[in-house]
C-alpha cells in the first residue's frame, strides 16, 4: 500500500491539535491534578502528556488508514469525529469547571465512542480499530482515576 505523506500528517494533526488547543485552555490542569486527592495507581503528572501525545498519534494513524481505503467510511469518520469533539471537551469539564461527576458521565460517553468507532473501523480496516485500543483502556483507566477523584473530592 502506498503512503500518501501529506494525508497521513493531516490525519495526525487533527488529534494532536485538538489535544493542544485542549491543553492550552486547561493550562492550570497539572496544578488542579496535583493539589486534589487521588485514588490508588495514580501516575505520576508528567506521563499524561506523554500518553496523550502517543494516544493521539495512534488515532491519526488509526484515521489515516480509514480515510484511505477504498471502503465507504461516512459513519466510521463521523463517530471517529464526535469522539474527538467528546475528548477535547473533557478536560475542560474536569480542569476548569471541576465538575468531576458531570466529566466521569463525560467520559463514560466517550469510552462508549471510542469502542463504537473501534467497530466500525474494524469493518474497514482491522489494524485502525487495533491502534484505537491503547485509547479504549486508556480512558477506562481515566474513568477509575476520574471517578475516584470524584468520589474523594
């Protein structure tokens, strides 16, 4: 399969900008992180930015390969989008507004995205749907450390 550069960078930067433009406008997020009460297994402030910035290489890619078959992907683009409008959100949810139970539901709809975009990107491409997985169980675990925020907070 030929790689088509400049559509795979795209594909990348879509995530990666919307996780930036997320980052920018909760920029006081890793003090509110650190000052609040977490539960158990709680990694250290600096590996967020590092697994999202993986995460969001990995769902570019996962994109690229949709966007680039040969398959109808309307319904797998549009899912993969509305995750993506879902993902940006929930740090403003949490950081700024500090509404831990509204961003734990937040981020219960967006597992559920998450996987229902999986499927579909299974349909079009198994390898997309497989890169999307490190994101599935890295927004479960978000979910244990949101909610365990929430509920010692």
């Amino acid at each position: 399969m030929k790689i088509h550069w400049k559509r795979l960078i795209i594909c990348i930067l879509i995530p990666l900008s919307i996780g930036s433009i997320a980052a920018i406008i909760t920029r006081g997020g890793s003090e509110t992180f650190s000052a609040i009460d977490k539960p158990p297994l709680s990694p250290p402030g600096w590996l967020f930015p590092v697994m999202w910035t993986i995460l969001y290489i990995l769902m570019g890619i996962a994109s690229y390969l949709v966007m680039n078959s040969s398959k109808p992907h309307g319904s797998a683009a549009a899912f993969y989008m509305i995750q993506l409008v879902f993902n940006f959100f929930w740090p403003i949810i949490f950081f700024n507004f500090e509404l831990y139970l509204i961003s734990f539901i937040w981020l219960v709809l967006l597992w559920i995205l998450i996987l229902i975009t999986m499927i579909l990107f299974s349909k079009i491409s198994k390898p997309a749907a497989w890169l999307l997985l490190p994101y599935l169980l890295w927004v479960a675990f978000a979910g244990y450390l949101n909610f365990g925020i929430y509920i010692m907070n």
